[in-house]
C-alpha cells in the first residue's frame, strides 16, 4: 500500500511555520532594574576634597573594596519586569532575585589598588558565563523621588506639594493645578483620565471605588503594607528583631531568617488542632517549649514531656504528658502499704 505523502507534507509545513512564530516566555517578578543615563547637570559631587568610601560586600567578602573615590552619579534605576522577550538565546533558566522596591541612583567609583577579583562562572535567566571582572566601575544606592511642587504638576493629574500645607487639586477653570480650595479626595471626582489624584492623610492613598449608584468616586484609603521578601527587619522595644506589618502571598507569613537577618515569606505552620495522633504530631505551638499532643481525643499545646517517674504522692494527679510508651498512660498507684500514699507509673 502506498500512503499519500500530503500528511506528512501538511504536518512539515506547520512545524516550519511554528519555528518562525515568535517564542514568547512567561512574565517575570519584579525583580529587575532597568536604568536611564543622568544628564549632565545631575548633581556632581565636590572634587576637592573628593568623597571616598570603603565598599563592603558583607555576603560576599571577595568583591570587597576600600580606598574608592565616589565620582559622579551616572544612572537612575526602578524595579522592573520583564515580558514578551522574544527570541531568547535558549529556554530562559530558573533564576530570580528578591522583589524590589527602592529606586537607585549609581555613581561612578574608582577604587585605589582594587582588590584582584578571580573568575567565576555564574549564570541569568539568558545563560551561564564564566564571568571574569576587571575592576569595580559603580556603586548604586537606594534613592527616593521627590515629590514635586503643585506648580510643576501636570493638568489635570495634579498631585504636587503646596507651601502652605493646602491641597494641590486641578482647576477646571484655569485648566492648571492651583493650590487650596476645594482639594479633597474624599467624594471628589476621578479626573479626565480617571485617575484620583488628591493628597490624602499620612498612610493613605486617594484611590478610586465604585459607587452603590451613579459614577465612581475618590476615598483615602489605606496603604498596602510593603512587601516581605527581603525587607530589612525593624527592632522592638524589647530589642527582639521583627518583620512588622508586611505584606505575603496567602498562606504564607512574614519572618525574620538568615544571616544577616531579613525578611522571608514562609508558609503558615498548622495549628495544634485535630483528634488524632498524626493530626496532632504536625501540629505547632506558639508558646516556647510547649509541645502539640493529643489529650483524651483532642489535640493540646502542652509542656514538654515530664517523667513518669516514681513519687511520693497524697492522691495527687500524675503529669498528663509524661513521658510512657505507647500504650500507656501515667497512672497514679496507691501504696500497697495502703494509706494515702502511692506513685506515678506507667501502665
């Protein structure tokens, strides 16, 4: 039997057209920077005498450098993420950073004597490299953007700050952002691009929610709490070292971990809950040293396991979480010499 070679034709010309369609890759976390040349009237740093600086690199010792001279400020970075990467070199690998939040400005470093640096192979989401460095080139650290003043605000999403401690809010009038008047967020209208975007209480934002009837409305509402992963801890009255109030995926908490300490979201343990030994043997406690175990057909929070050993007792109760083979249970036995007296044993 001869088999028409149309199938196998079709089948040729779909894989061909499948390998020149653009190869698109899932979005990524925002845990990237992407960066914008300053210009030249950004803010130099004096020459004479020039600012210097010892660089640590405390997690990695290696990469550390003293003696560097801070030139110039070269780059302003955001997080960012990234999606649609087309044509990627290969699969791209399972690499990723910690979620960022802060902006960063870098400047220009040239370090006295830089300390020689061996080749390491190290590898990105694009491949792996054996990475061979020359000589540290810039140092970034965290910044802020200001807020601008209400003047330099643009019609109509005006936001800026007013001197007087009023309220930047767009007039419809003069078609400008004008300080005072009537610049509440709460029940205002979102502007022509529907955005809210009147100044609200320290630890709010002006945000926009949707009415029982008619169009949607501006209120101040709370700000989320900043993210967990990686965040640096906050430390109590007590000296103890907290996470606060940061914000996790569902299911998860915030923790202090690792050395130095910082910030991690981990799943949530389970509860001392249930009736049964399994149930109870995965249970935690939150109080230091108290154990999860099962007590009658419940599971307890209880203090660790005490000896069921043999004292002297009035008829006194034996420890419900002694220490007995499975099986058995602490059990008070009176004195064969009769009397109140007896001991606790396991039977």
């Amino acid at each position: 039997m001869r088999l028409s070679p149309i199938p196998f034709i079709t089948t040729a010309l779909l894989l061909a057209a499948a390998a020149m369609l653009p190869l698109r890759v899932q979005a990524q976390p925002t845990d990237h920077l992407i960066c914008y040349t300053l210009k030249k009237d950004a803010l130099d740093l004096p020459k004479s005498p020039a600012v210097t600086a010892d660089l640590l690199a405390n997690l990695q010792p290696d990469f550390t450098q003293r003696r560097c001279t801070i030139v110039k400020p070269v780059e302003f970075c955001v997080p960012a993420a990234k999606s649609n990467v087309l044509n990627p070199p290969a699969p791209l690998l399972n690499v990723s950073g910690q979620t960022l939040t802060d902006d960063y400005i870098c400047y220009l470093i040239k370090c006295t004597d830089p300390a020689p640096i061996s080749a390491r192979r190290v590898e990105d989401q694009f491949g792996a490299r054996l990475q061979q460095t020359n000589k540290p080139f810039t140092m970034c650290v965290p910044a802020s953007k200001l807020k601008p003043s209400c003047d330099q605000s643009t019609y109509p999403r005006c936001g800026g700050t007013c001197d007087d401690g009023s309220l930047c809010h767009a007039d419809k009038t003069t078609k400008m952002c004008t300080c005072g008047g009537t610049g509440t967020c709460d029940g205002s209208k979102p502007d022509a691009l529907g955005q809210c975007v009147q100044d609200c209480p320290a630890g709010q934002v002006c945000k926009t929610e949707l009415a029982t009837t008619g169009p949607p409305l501006c209120h101040c509402v709370d700000l989320p709490p900043p993210p967990c992963d990686g965040s640096v801890p906050q430390t109590a009255a007590n000296g103890d070292l907290t996470c606060g109030e940061r914000s996790c995926p569902a299911n998860r908490r915030c923790v202090v971990t690792g050395t130095p300490p910082e910030c991690v979201c981990q799943p949530v343990e389970p509860g001392c809950n249930g009736s049964t030994a399994a149930e109870c043997a995965a249970g935690m406690c939150t109080e230091p040293g108290f154990i999860c175990t099962l007590v009658g057909t419940q599971c307890s929070c209880q203090p660790p396991p005490q000896p069921c050993a043999p004292n002297a007792l009035a008829g006194g109760a034996c420890p419900v979480n002694a220490a007995c083979q499975p099986g058995t249970t602490c059990q008070f036995v009176p004195s064969a010499a009769g009397g109140a007296g007896g001991s606790c044993q396991c039977k």
